[in-house]
C-alpha cells in the first residue's frame, strides 16, 4: 500500500467533533494525541480505539481520483503504456502475445529494460530521463493514471487575485458594492472611480491610491460574484434578499403544520361586470408537507384582512367543489383515503373532497398590512391558528408559495386567453382579454382539481426513493394514513359567521342579488313569507338576511327561521358559466355595443343620428319628386286632343247672397280651390 493511504504522526483525527493529531505510541499498545491548537492538552487512546477513528484522518492532496472533463490525455495513457512495458513487461500492443524481446522480464533486467526505454523515447515528446520514469513510475504505483497526470501536467494552485490586495482596499470595494443594492445600475466604470476617490479621500498620498486601472477592476470584479451589483436591478435585489447562511429544505412532515400565504397578480387579463380590463390578484393558503393549496380567492380589487379571514374560513370547513365540473368526479379517486376522510371529518361530501382537507396549525405570512389586520388575527385566534411573521424583505422565509406563484403562471396562465406573459419583457404588444372574473375562477378550480393535484410535483421526494417524485394527491394519502389526527371538525355555521348579509325578498321566481339569480327548491316554503306579521304584500316584511361570500358569486345562503338549516342558494345560470370558454361569445357584446360607463357615447345617439341622417336623405329625395312630377303637370303636351269647352252659367253667380246663407262646406266653395286659383 501506498504510504499515503496509511495512517501516519502528524495526522489529524476527528474524535467526538474536536480534531487531535496523532504524536507518538507509548509502550507499543498506546496512541498518545494533542488537542489541535493547543500545546498541553493530550489525549492516550489504545491502538485500537485510534484505528476506529482512523476513517476521519485527513491529510492533503492535489491529485484528482479521475479527470474533471472526459477521459485522461493521449499522452497520459501513451506514457502508462510505455511504464507497464518498461516496469512490468506488459506489451503496448493489446493484440500481442509475447512481450518484445528488449522488454522481456525472463531476459533482461529492469534496469536494461529502464535503458532502452529512455533510447526509445529520446527525440519524441515523452522523452524522459531515467530518473524521471522512475519518479512517474511511483506516482503510477501511488495514484494510477491520475499521478501520471499531475507529474506530466503540473498545474499551479488557483488563488484569488484578490487574496494578496490590501484588507483597506478590499473594505472599501465592499461598501461600494453593498451601497449599489438599491441604486440603478451603472457602469463597473462608474464603481471603480467612486472607489478610487474614496481611497484618496480616506487614505490621501498612501501608495493604495496608485492602483492600476486593471488591477482594481479585476478586484471589484471579484467581489462582485453573487451580488450582481451591474445586472438587473431585480435579480440584485433579490440576491440580497438571500439569508448568509446553508439554505435548508424547510419541508414539514404532518399535513397543516407549516402553512404559508400570499398574494400576487396573475398574468392575464380579465373582464370585469362592466365589461373593463384589468388583473386579477389571486391568493392562495398552501400546505408545505403535501403542497397542496388549502384554499384560495381570486380578488378584483387588492384584498384586504376580511378577505383574508373569509379565505381562512373556506380552508376550515369542507366545502364543495364547484357542482358540474370535472373536480367532483376526483372524489372517488383511488388516489385518496376517501373513507378515511369522511370518518375523520363528516362535514366533508363527496364534491369537497376533489379537494384535500387539511387544518392550518400555523401560518406564515409577510408583513402586509392586509395580513397583520385585527380581522385576520382574531379569525386565526378564534380558531387556535399561530401566525408567524416574516422578517421585513425577506420572501425566502416562505419559499413555497413563492414558486407556486411560478407554476401557476407557466402552466395555468399562459394557456388562458389574454395572457400577458410574466414580465414586460415578455408581454406581447397587444392583449386580447376574452374571459370574465367567473369564468376564470372556474377555470382555476378546475385546473387545481383536475391538473395541478395530479401532476408530479419536483419538491415532493422521498428519502428512500430520491429519483421518484410524488403528486400532492399522493403524498397527501400517505401522510393522511400514518398521522390524520383528531381535529375538531368545523361546520358550516363556523363559517357562515363570518359571511357578510344583506336583506333580500325571496319571491316566486328567486332572490335577485348581484344582478344575479339564486334559487333552491328548499326555499318553497319561505316564498312571499312575511317575517313580522305586516302584510304579505310589504316588501319590507318579506326580507331576508342572506348570506354571501363576495368572492364567489356561485351560491348565496339562507337560514331557516322556524329550522335553523341554511339553505344553499345556487345561481341559476351556472350551466352557462361553467362553460367559461363560452364566455368569449358572451364578452363580444361588452366589444360591440360599450359597457355602459357615463363617459362612453351611448349607442341611442348612434341611433338618433342615425335616423336623422335617413329622414334628411329621404326628406330631399321626396322633394326632387314633387319637383318632378310638377313639371309633368305643367308641361305642354301637343298630342293630347282638345277638350270641349263648357258654358259658366253667369247668372248663378251674379246673384247677391247672404253670408250667413252661405254653406262653407259645400265643394262650390272650397278654400284650397280658391287658393290654387290666387296662386
């Protein structure tokens, strides 16, 4: 064995995480060992006890096991080939027999065989001397093919060029680059001279300050590795976000022990009830151990603590899954513990289950002022949640979420219609939004439900099985089956609590609310019902207080005043908008005809003008008619015959008559005649 693979004095062994060296044997059985750093502190071990700890000696080395890139050299393997020959006798052709006679070790000796080696090498590039084939012969004996390498190759240790300048100068380029955090990108031109005027302002006439233009660029470019101060702004930012320490994975290993939330804008474009663009922001409560969403809300404006505490209540509470879609067919899944989830929480059905229950034990959140409300820490509280707050800038604290961010754009926003892409960079130059806020809450229902619960998900890995990875169905069965708990199952009334309410008439035909129509056919017994005994026709008695969530618009819900069991009030034309790739048919009517906001031109006028513009057209139309037709009339026509004349009989009219006599009706005295005739 080589001597440096055996244990030698001088080498240091780790025993129960402090370093000792290994200084001498006593009596022929003891180790006798000193405490690394210090001069009086030993330690006697048997031979044996050292042996055991033999494993964490360490010692230096500069020869690599194997090449770092591909194979070893051509004359690497050339010069092995020519030492096993001269050395051992072992022909350089594979294919021969015998060695060649020169080479033969039952003819010649080594060092005959050593001499026509060094004549056969002579005048080539691996000529070498005989001292020098017998040190690459050890280094061959000692390291193999790799010692070969580092003799014939010999590399000089890397070092920093920055290891040799001067601690002031290396301080002061530190703060120049940690000061470029926040600023706007400049030049490594424009870092280097604010530098250089800094070293003559702290250190003026020192021979620091006549550093050469190179040299201090290369420093500064040195230091600059992992801060990206003349990259983007946003990478540098979030560079420094980074904590100075080992990352660590943070998974969990009980389902709702880590929860993180946040909130973000999605990458598309959405109508809203008035017909205008704009980006939704989506919220999301997620699960570390399973990755699985517990619950989330897409919001039209930023939300705000109530929302956050509506959001916390759908995550509690089984609820259902969106009725028509293809998230209820999931609940008979193989995939999940079905049976087992409904003995553990009997408020879940069979529609809820599409997705995973799970209770949040804690949840971290950032500090926005949205998170750190009352209304949501005294939800938290009301249900024995533990709020954990993020250090301020610091989203590596939940990581999680953060990616999730990340998937949901690449694999849910990118396909929809309107998408704008995740960055201005990579926003297209005109968007097309062709979905409403409906529709796309559906859609993203059932893009958790059908696609991302289902999908392999990277973070989910096994110890035992790290090439495998696992959908956050899977892993939500098995952690599920080993450790479900006993949580308190919550009702529906812990979460209609904490539900706004409006009063509503519940007539024949529903309760209008929203510009919407929910109904149920349990509601047969409160229709036209008077609640206080005023008339049955009073719009006032006839009130309920109905319970809505402002977020999702798909179903409102009633309390039975004589029961005390709330009726769930669906809307009546959910058909239509679970079909949300319908809705692009639904939306041209918003391009066509406006959205009805008191700044836009009325279509009406459109229509007046319109009018208008015909009657004028029509009304000089008519008139060149008239014209027309009245020099046909008086036009002089020679071919028509003559007309007999007819006698006036004079004395009819020369008679005197009274006016009073006179009968104005009669066609002898016609005023339009008398008109034409003093026309």
């Amino acid at each position: 064995m080589p001597d440096d693979h055996k244990l030698r004095l001088g080498d240091a062994v780790e025993i129960d995480g402090e370093t000792w060296v290994w200084e001498g044997v006593r009596r022929g059985t003891e180790a006798k060992l000193r405490r690394d750093g210090s001069a009086d502190d030993w330690l006697v071990l048997s031979v044996p006890e050292l042996l055991a700890h033999a494993g964490t000696a360490r010692r230096g080395t500069d020869l690599p096991l194997r090449p770092s890139e591909g194979d070893w050299p051509s004359d690497v393997r050339d010069m092995e080939k020519h030492l096993l020959e001269a050395f051992r006798g072992i022909p350089m052709d594979a294919t021969a027999t015998s060695p060649r006679p020169l080479y033969d070790p039952a003819e010649t000796s080594q060092e005959q065989r050593i001499a026509s080696k060094t004549a056969e090498l002579a005048g080539t590039s691996l000529s070498r001397s005989r001292r020098t084939l017998y040190n690459l012969w050890s280094a061959y004996q000692a390291h193999g093919a790799a010692g070969i390498d580092a003799r014939m190759h010999r590399k000089s240790k890397k070092r920093l060029a920055i290891a040799k300048a001067d601690p002031r100068l290396v301080a002061v380029i530190d703060r120049a680059l940690d000061d470029r955090r926040d600023m706007p990108t400049s030049t490594r031109r424009h870092c280097a001279l604010l530098v250089r005027r800094t070293l003559e302002s702290m250190y003026p006439g020192d021979t620091i300050c006549a550093i050469k233009d190179g040299t201090l660029q290369g420093y500064i470019n040195e230091r600059d590795a992992g801060r990206y101060s003349f990259a983007k702004a946003t990478t540098r930012r979030t560079a420094a976000n980074s904590p100075d320490r080992a990352f660590f994975s943070g998974n969990a290993s009980r389902l709702g022990a880590v929860c993180e939330i946040d909130s973000t804008k999605l990458d598309v474009q959405v109508w809203d009830d008035k017909g205008n663009v704009f980006r939704p922001t989506a919220t999301v409560l997620f699960d570390v151990a399973s990755r699985v969403p517990l619950a989330w809300a897409i919001h039209a404006d930023a939300p705000n603590g109530f929302d956050h505490a509506l959001l916390l209540a759908r995550a509690i509470v089984g609820r259902r899954a969106i009725p028509g879609s293809p998230a209820a067919v999931l609940s008979g899944s193989a995939t999940l513990p079905v049976e087992l989830m409904k003995r553990v929480n009997p408020y879940l059905d069979d529609d809820s289950l599409a997705v995973p229950w799970i209770f949040p034990h804690a949840i971290t959140v950032d500090g926005g002022a949205d998170y750190r409300s009352a209304t949501f820490e005294a939800a938290c509280r009301a249900f024995g949640i533990t709020l954990v707050l993020a250090p301020p800038n610091t989203p590596t604290v939940k990581p999680h979420v953060e990616r999730n961010f990340g998937t949901t754009s690449t694999s849910f926003a990118t396909w929809l219609a309107g998408s704008t892409g995740n960055s201005v960079a990579n926003r297209g130059k005109r968007d097309a939004p062709t979905l409403t806020l409906d529709s796309l809450r559906l859609a993203f229902e059932t893009w958790i439900t059908t696609v991302y619960l289902n999908t392999q998900h990277g973070g989910l890995r096994s110890p035992l099985f790290p090439g495998r990875e696992w959908t956050p169905n899977q892993m939500y069965a098995a952690l599920f089956e080993v450790g479900p708990g006993v949580q308190l199952p919550f009702r529906a009334e812990d979460f209609f609590a904490l539900l706004p309410t409006k009063p509503r008439v519940i007539s024949s035909e529903g309760i209008e609310f929203n510009n919407r129509t929910y109904d149920s056919p349990l509601l047969a017994d409160l229709r036209d019902r008077s609640l206080t005994g005023a008339a049955a026709g009073s719009t006032r008695a006839r009130k309920f207080d109905i319970s809505y969530d402002p977020y999702n618009s798909n179903a409102v819900w009633v309390r039975h005043p004589e029961t005390d069991e709330w009726i769930e009030c669906w809307d009546t034309a959910l058909d239509d908008k679970v079909a949300w790739m319908a809705a692009e048919a639904a939306v041209r009517l918003v391009e066509r005809f406006g959205t009805g906001e008191p700044g836009e031109t009325p279509r009406r006028a459109a229509f007046l003008d319109e009018i208008e513009q015909r009657e004028r057209s029509d009304k000089r139309a008519r008139n060149r008619h008239l014209r027309a037709e009245a020099a046909t009339v008086t036009a002089f026509d020679s071919s028509a015959p003559a007309a007999e004349p007819e006698p006036i009989d004079l004395e009819k009219w020369s008679d005197p008559a009274d006016v009073n006599d006179i009968d104005w009706d009669s066609p002898e005295y016609d005023i339009v005649t008398v008109k034409e005739i003093g026309t």
